[in-house]
C-alpha cells in the first residue's frame, strides 16, 4: 500500500466499494488487468497478475514559486500535500471519457460513463470488489442506436463512432505523441473540439498544460478557494488570468485546483 495526502480520483471509472473507499479497474502494462482501491490518501492493489506492472501514479505538490500573486489561492493549493494521479493507461477511454463529459455536468457524465461500462464493458473482479473497463473501440463501433440510447447515449452515438473509428485508425501513432502534440491531432476527428481533446490529451498524459484551463470546473474551484482574488466571470478572460497567475506551473496548478475541487466536493456530501 502507498499513501499520499490525496489521492485524485476525477475519472469516473473511479467507484464505490459500497463503503467511503473508491475502487477503478486498470489495464497492467504488461497485460491483464487490476483493482485500485483508495480511501482518498491510500491505494492498494488488488489481483494485479504482476505486482511489478501495477502502475505508478503521478505525484504532485505546489512548487513554491507558485501562484505568489494569489497567495490565498497558493495557501489551499498547498494545503493539499503531496497529490497522487493516476494517468489514463487507455488513450481509447481517455478520448471516450472525453467525448461524454462534452456539454453535460460531471454528474451527468459520470453515470452515463458507468452505465455504458456496465451494458458493454469487461468486469473485473477481486474477491466481492469490482470494476468495469470501457468497452472497446470495435465494441462501440458495433453499437446500435437503440443501445446508445439505452445507456443515455443517443446524442452521444455520433461523436463516440468517430472517436472510435478515428482512434482504430490513428491510435497508434496517437499513443506516440507528448500531449501537445496530441491535441491538434485529435481536433482532426469529426465532432472533437478544443475541449474535449485538450481533456482527453490531460487525462492521458497525466499533463494538464493541455487541459482546457477556462473550463467551469477550474472558475468554480479558484473562486471557492481564492474568493477574495479577482477572477473574471467568462472563459477567456479567466483562461488569460489563469495563465498569468500559473506562469511557468500551469500543468501543476491547474492539476492542483481540480483536485482541490474534488476533495471539497466529496466533503460536502
């Protein structure tokens, strides 16, 4: 078991265990396939065929040159310690995952995603814990409308083919690619934006220079924990404050603030 100050748990494959503990099934390097299981500082590994294969998690804190002009924001940034992400190991999920999150609310998100994992995705399972993997390429590909629609997809069916389509034909070389370099390759696919494939390139990168920094996640939560600074209330005023307050910590803060965010979430609730 390897413990953090937080453990980020922002992707909706992470679910619960029916107790306060979270749990999301991952691909192995190696092949196969693992339960994570976290209480939010914590993660162990359960089923992995190779203890060695497990993957390691991205480790983050505020450098301390970080958000100086915005202290109150440096102060509940750095509150946090040292946080733990786990990368996207699919670049498939990380592009799908993408797709479901375009318009509707995280909530909203995340039990489609689930559902759609429940209806045509893979279980694993370790003794009475369990987690699904997304359904693959092929599979959604195979996917009729009415099954779309069952699992609260249909406006989703068009975009979800051509990410599929696009990635059994680019995924490869796509896998290849720094984020950066990512993302402009990802607009190129039919009803992929500049969001979507700045979230999709962020979660598998695990680097959140790409991210979307404008985005009504990253207002709400620098607002909450910076409530006396000045943030401007649109999209591209803020994403140019952002990026003036980040500086040379953009990936990190950005990262820092969504999981700020998490954790005040699952607080309040």
């Amino acid at each position: 078991m390897h413990s953090y100050s937080t453990v980020m748990t922002d992707h909706p494959a992470w679910t619960p265990d029916g107790g306060p503990a979270l749990v999301r099934a991952l691909p192995l390097g190696g092949g196969g396939h693992a339960l994570a299981r976290t209480d939010g500082s914590s993660v162990a590994w359960c089923c992995p065929e190779s203890a060695a294969s497990a993957p390691e998690p991205g480790v983050f804190a505020l450098p301390a040159s970080a958000a100086g002009d915005v202290p109150e924001l440096a102060g509940a940034l750095g509150s946090l310690g040292r946080v733990a992400r786990f990368r996207n190991p699919s670049l498939w999920d990380a592009i799908a995952t993408a797709v479901i999150r375009q318009v509707v609310r995280a909530a909203q998100a995340q039990a489609q995603y689930r559902t759609l994992c429940s209806a045509h995705g893979a279980q694993v399972r370790c003794g009475s814990m369990a987690g699904w993997l997304f359904p693959s390429p092929e599979t959604v590909l195979g996917l009729g409308d009415a099954q779309f629609a069952a699992v609260g997809l249909a406006f989703k069916r068009g975009a979800l083919r051509a990410a599929a389509a696009g990635y059994l034909e680019h995924g490869s070389a796509w896998a290849a690619m720094p984020a950066g370099t990512l993302v402009p390759e990802l607009l190129g696919v039919r009803r992929i934006g500049p969001w979507t494939a700045g979230a999709a390139a962020a979660d598998w990168a695990n680097d959140f220079a790409a991210y979307p920094c404008g985005d009504l996640a990253v207002r709400t939560w620098a607002a909450r924990a910076a409530p006396s600074a000045a943030w401007p209330g649109d999209e591209p005023g803020f994403h140019h404050r952002w990026r003036q307050v980040a500086g040379p910590h953009l990936a990190d803060l950005t990262l820092l603030t969504l999981a700020w965010g998490g954790r005040h979430a699952r607080a309040s609730t």
